[in-house]
C-alpha cells in the first residue's frame, strides 16, 4: 500500500503533508447520496460535528493505476486555497474506503439551481453576474497555478447558503508543464468539452475557457446547453462541424458577447480579461 501510494504521488511532494489532513472512516457520519461523478460518489457527512462532503471513490482496488487517480486529485485539491475553490479538508486512504472530504455547500450544483431547482426567479441578474465572477476568480487561481481542469461544467459549480459558486471536482485535472499537453484518458463531458479535448489533441489551459464560455451562456439563457441533442451528435458537430451554440439575438445576446460584460466592474481586470478570451475563444472559427 505504502509503495503505491508514493509511486502516485507528483513532485516528491507527500499525499497528505498535514498530519491533521488523515482522516480515519471511522471519525465519518456518512448520510444521504448528493451526487456521483466520473471516479467517486459523493455524500453529505458530519465530521467533528461539521457538516461536510464526502466523495468516496468507485474503485477501491489496491492496483497502482487506481492509486494515481485517487492521489492525483488529492494532490491537485490539497495545494489550492481560494475563496472559490471548494475546500479540502482531508482524506482517508485505507481502502476498502478511499475518500475525500471537503466542505459541504448547502445549495447543490449550479446545473441543479438552473435546472431542476425551481428557483430560477431568485437567479436575478446581479446574482448570475455575481456566480459568473465567482467561477471566474476560482480559475484564475488554478489557471495561476499551472492547473489544468479539463472538466469544467455547472454540474462541477457548487453553490453555497450565501450564493458563493466554488469549483469542484479535480478528478480529471493535470498540472501543466511548459508545453502543450496530450492525455489519453477520457475527459469531459460532451456539452461543455473544448473541440481539442473531444479530439483528443494537445490542450492547455484554454480548454476551460472554452468550458466557461458555455456556463456563461447557461447563466444567461438559463437554458441546457444542446438541449434535445444526442451527445454523440455534439461531440460530431462541435469537433469536426465548427458548431457552437446559438447566441440570440438582443440585449442578451450582446450581453453573452461580451459587449456588455466587458464594461462592467473594469477595475477588475484580470477576471474581464477571463471574460473576454471566453468569448472569443467561444466562437465558430475556434
């Protein structure tokens, strides 16, 4: 266990530098399924009398493969500390129960607030600007960090009591060297994928820019992305057809465009920097 456990690790940098980041299962109350994901389920839990998520990983197998994944997560969450990047509290790494536990966000996923919720009347403008802020100042902070998402979605944009929006979900991430990087492992899911990632190409960072441009449409239309679309059609038409979705025409449509996001809050300029390259990195000709 231990030898897998520091073949998986990166950087000569332990799993879990902090004592107090080991968790035993033990200390765990694990409630009510709040979601699955691509590597893990994830719970609502109570630790040391604080409510928490807990993501406990589908494949518990001891095989050095498995391993890589589940440290490599750890690995990327642990180092990032934002007020908009979901906080990692610790993790248990004995199996038959590898887990992870971070903050639990009482209001669920962003998707979930769009599009099943029922509460879209309290998604006024001022709010979404706001989430879209949020998400914005969280991947600057990845992005400044050489960290690469590769599966950024409102599914993976949770929403705390206050309407803070962090990002979550670091199972599919990787660190950027100086190149471009290629990685054959499947990623993404096809609404929200970069055209480079469905083709399996050479990506950087730009990939989650294209990613926010579709939650940035989603914010503004409040609408699903591809609704009614098979993905293997969407995969086929934005990766070899050029498609994107369809902006309307309007006020909203200037306002998804960037003409109108880009003069708001200028002071602020590396997140309307973030905005603009969305836009233009959302574009047919991509």
């Amino acid at each position: 266990m231990e030898q897998i456990l520091e073949s998986a690790t990166s950087g000569n940098r332990p799993l879990l530098p902090y004592q107090e980041w080991n968790i035993d299962f033990s200390e765990l109350t694990v409630g009510t399924r709040v979601g699955i994901g691509f590597f893990g389920e994830v719970f609502r839990g109570v630790w040391n009398g604080t409510d928490v998520a807990i993501k406990v990983f589908l494949e518990q197998d001891l095989t050095t493969e498995n391993m890589e994944d589940f440290c490599n997560e750890i690995s990327i969450l642990s180092r990032l500390r934002h007020p908009n990047v979901i906080l990692f509290l610790g993790a248990c790494t004995k199996p038959p129960h590898l887990s992870m536990v971070t903050e639990y966000m009482e209001m669920g996923s962003l998707y979930y607030l769009i599009h099943l919720s029922g509460q879209k009347k309290k998604l006024t403008w001022r709010r979404r600007l706001k989430m879209l802020r949020d998400i914005c100042r969280g991947l600057m902070c990845m992005h400044r960090m050489k960290i690469v998402h590769r599966d950024l979605k409102s599914a993976n944009c949770l929403v705390n009591k206050h309407w803070t929006v962090k990002i979550c979900d670091f199972g599919l991430s990787r660190i950027m060297n100086e190149t471009n990087m290629k990685d054959s492992s499947s990623a993404g899911t096809p609404e929200w994928m970069a055209p480079e990632l469905i083709r399996n190409e050479p990506f950087t960072e730009k990939c989650d820019i294209f990613s926010l441009g579709v939650i940035m449409w989603e914010l503004c239309t409040l609408n699903r992305p591809w609704e009614g679309v098979p993905p293997e059609r969407v995969v086929y038409a934005v990766a070899n057809e050029g498609s994107r979705l369809e902006i309307p025409d309007g006020p909203l449509g200037r306002l998804i465009s960037g003409e109108q996001l880009l003069k708001l809050n200028e002071n602020i300029v590396g997140q309307n920097r973030m905005i603009g390259q969305a836009v233009r990195r959302y574009s047919p000709a991509c």
